[in-house]
C-alpha cells in the first residue's frame, strides 16, 4: 500500500514540475512571435521608410518597427516641433516585455526623414495628411492601430483623430493642452510666476527686443524652465536619448511651428483650438499629464472627460518629459491603457 502511495506521490511531483516547466517555454514562444521578423525580401531591422505625395512633391520619411503584435501596433508621434524620434528610446525598457509592437516616425523634416527646408511645408494639415499615408503603407487599421502623439506630436494626433479617427483603435495625448491660447494663458500666468521676478524681467526684455538669438536668452531658461518644467534633472544629467534628440531639433520647424521657446507660443499654431470639438472623439483616449509640466494639469483632466472615451494619467512627479522624469507611473498606465482597451474596454481607470 506504502509503495502504491509513494508511486502516485511521485508521479503527481512529476506531472506538477512538468506542468512549471512549461510555463517558461509558453513565455518564450511568445516572447520569440514577439521577434520574429515577418517582413519579405532583404531584412532591414525594421526599418521601412515611406514615400509620402506632398503638394510640393514626393519625399521619404523613416520609420522603423520594434516587436510584432498583430493586436497592438503603436505609432509615435515625437515633439518639438522638428525634434526625433530618438527621444522615445525609453520605451524599449518596458514595452517588448509587455509584448507591444510600437514603431518609430520621424516626421518630415525632422531626424532620418527628408527635409525640404520649405516653410510652406510646415502645416498641420499637411502633416495630418503625412501621418494617414504613413498608416496606409505600414498597414495599421481599426483593429490594431494606436497613436500616441507627444507635446507638438500631440497637437498632431489629435488633429488626425479629428479626421480619420474610424481608423484608431487608441488614441494617447501625452503632455499636450488642446488649445494653444490657453497654453500661453497657463504659461504667463502660472508658470512665470514661479520665476525669480529679476530673471523673469531679462527674459521678457530679450524677448521684447525679438533678441532670441542672445544667448543669455537660453542660458537663463535652461535651469529656471527646462530643468523645471521640461526635463526635471540636472541640465547636466539629462537622459542621452533626450538630449540626442533635443540637439538635433530643425530649428527652421520648430520656430515656424511654435515660437522661438516653449515658453508660451508664437507661431502658426497661436491660435490653435481644439477644445470645443474633444466632444467629437468617440475613439477611446488617453491624457498624459505631469504636475510640473508646461502644459496645464487639470487642462489635460478635462480632456479626458469631455472626449466620448476618456481615461486619464496624472503624473505626481512629472514634468513636459513625464516618461523620464516619472517613468514608473508613465509606462504603467501607458502599458495599462493599451491592455486595456485591446480587450475590450472603452475607458480604463488608472
């Protein structure tokens, strides 16, 4: 009788090891889908760039593709405006193990895509236009497709959803406000106010002269606003992507695009305003907020409530750069989103 129970015992003890063992191996066919390349032809890595119709003629953009899901295909929409791609780097440490394909674009005119050194370019409607060809050829649709749009990017993908949104699966609005007056109202009103009055008056005299190119300018925003409502460390230790990225801005886009400083807004999008139209959006969306940002908390709140779908990510710590200077909570509700919405929910509590 002891032999027939010690027998079943160790059969049991097997079956259950078996069974541990196989957890591993299913985690790594995943992992190994999650790799695969199933492109055709030469391998490139990922990269495919794409040739975009302009009314000013053809041009290629960059793109480059991390991770295979046919369920969840990210597209990163960078800042600036005319900053890269390179900044985003960050997300490598946490979405490949989470199993979420996302892809990398460089706008045109900015990092590996062409640039026409055309100002007439520069326009949101025309970009809106380059983003949906960009869809096309890398084959995202409703079912699959989620776009997050950063700072400027944000102001991009909003305007896409306003349009093609019956193409979205998500849509994720990261430390952008949906009006540019009430981004220069927050900026003069709020944010200046935490200045050291004698630096804020040098600020506003240089900029009352039109004198951007001084560079006292910037060596006063740098530590009393970048550090503080852009990238919160050190100017000294900021994060490599970050600064790689920043470094390679296309200054010719970016002061057409925004101002010469993301001290308030002055160029063609001063009088950008989307607010009365967030109603429009029944695409499920995500607003990405960080308490020391640019751009106004309880702004970026409300949009989370006004659209149809809202949910909505306060970062304690963060600022305009949350997904680096408060990674965690970021990537987790960044990461929680996406799940969420691929199985079936409309809006996720984070």
């Amino acid at each position: 009788m002891k032999q027939i129970i010690f027998f079943i015992l160790a059969i049991s003890t097997c079956l259950f090891a078996c069974k541990q063992a196989e957890k591993p191996a299913e985690k790594s066919a995943d992992f190994a889908t999650y790799l695969t390349d199933t492109t055709s032809g030469v391998k490139t890595g990922g990269v495919q760039v794409v040739q975009i119709t302009t009314p000013k003629g053809k041009f290629n953009v960059w793109t480059k593709k991390i991770g295979n899901n046919p369920k969840i295909k990210l597209l990163l929409l960078n800042g600036g405006p005319g900053a890269t791609h390179e900044y985003f780097e960050c997300l490598e440490s946490f979405l490949p193990k989470e199993g979420i394909e996302f892809i990398y674009y460089d706008q045109l005119g900015c990092g590996n895509s062409d640039n026409p050194k055309d100002t007439a370019m520069w326009s949101l409607p025309r970009y809106v236009e380059e983003v949906e060809q960009v869809r096309q050829a890398l084959k995202l649709d409703k079912d699959n497709f989620y776009l997050l749009g950063h700072s400027w990017g944000g102001i991009l993908a909003a305007e896409y959803a306003f349009k093609y949104q019956d193409h979205l699966k998500g849509l994720i609005i990261s430390n952008m406000m949906m009006s540019a007056p009430d981004y220069g109202k927050y900026a003069n009103e709020v944010l200046a106010k935490q200045f050291d009055p004698k630096v804020l008056a040098r600020i506003r005299a240089i900029e009352a002269k039109g004198d951007f190119a001084n560079p006292e300018y910037m060596s006063l925003l740098m530590p009393n606003f970048y550090a503080k409502h852009i990238c919160r460390f050190p100017l000294d230790k900021w994060p490599e992507p970050v600064s790689r990225s920043l470094g390679k801005i296309n200054q010719s886009l970016y002061v057409t695009m925004q101002g010469p400083s993301e001290f308030g807004i002055s160029g063609k999008l001063v009088k950008w305003d989307r607010v009365p139209d967030l109603p429009k959006l029944s695409v499920p969306v995500l607003s990405i907020s960080g308490q020391y940002d640019t751009m106004d908390p309880k702004h970026m709140e409300m949009i989370a409530q006004k659209v149809q779908n809202g949910s909505y990510l306060y970062c304690a710590n963060g600022s305009h750069m949350s997904l680096y200077d408060d990674q965690q909570t970021y990537m987790t509700g960044l990461i929680k989103f996406l799940k969420g919405i691929d199985a079936g929910e409309k809006k996720v509590k984070l």
